[in-house]
C-alpha cells in the first residue's frame, strides 16, 4: 500500500454555466467563476488573500435571441469573435455584440 503524501490546497477554480428558457423563447445564459486561495497572497498595492478567501469572482449574464441562437454550442476562446461575425455579423447581428473583443 502507497503512502500517504502530504499535500496542501493551493488553489480551487470553480466555473459555473446554467442555462435557462425564457417565456419569449429567448435563453439566458448564467456563467460565474471563482478561484478561492488555499494559502495566503500577498500584494504591494492592496491587502492579502488569506485562505479560504475569493481570489476572483465573476459573473456573465447573456441573453440570446432568435438571432442569436446559431451561437449556441460556439467555443468561447481563441478566435471566438471572429466565428461569431460570421455567424451574426452584418445585417443578421448587432454592432453592440459583434464589436466586443
């Protein structure tokens, strides 16, 4: 039998995607991400995270309409935006959303 071997947490990211049905049909998408030390960070410029304590904690809410749909299932990450102006750019999307980088 293996001995044990002693570890200490560091570090927990922990991501979180509901996704929900509007009644219009439209869908509403909830991401939220958090890293929680296991140790304390120190920094220069503004207080320590001590264990246990959130490092990050972010929220997304996107909501997507009929338009929108042919998104569903499109890979957040290197070369997003542009798949996504070709999938809704022009006349099919809006400049608001297709300009974010």
């Amino acid at each position: 039998m293996p001995a044990e071997t002693e570890h200490e947490l560091v570090h927990t990211r922990q991501i979180t995607c509901r996704a929900f049905r509007l009644k219009n049909g439209w869908l509403e998408i909830e991401a939220t991400l958090a890293d929680v030390k296991g140790q304390q960070v120190t920094f220069r410029s503004r207080p320590p995270v001590q264990p246990g304590e959130h490092m990050h904690s972010m929220s997304l809410l996107l909501t997507i309409d009929v338009a929108y749909r042919k998104l569903i299932g499109l890979r957040i990450g290197p070369g997003f935006s542009r798949q996504m102006k070709k999938l809704v750019g022009g006349v099919e999307g809006c400049t608001h959303v297709t300009d974010i980088k």
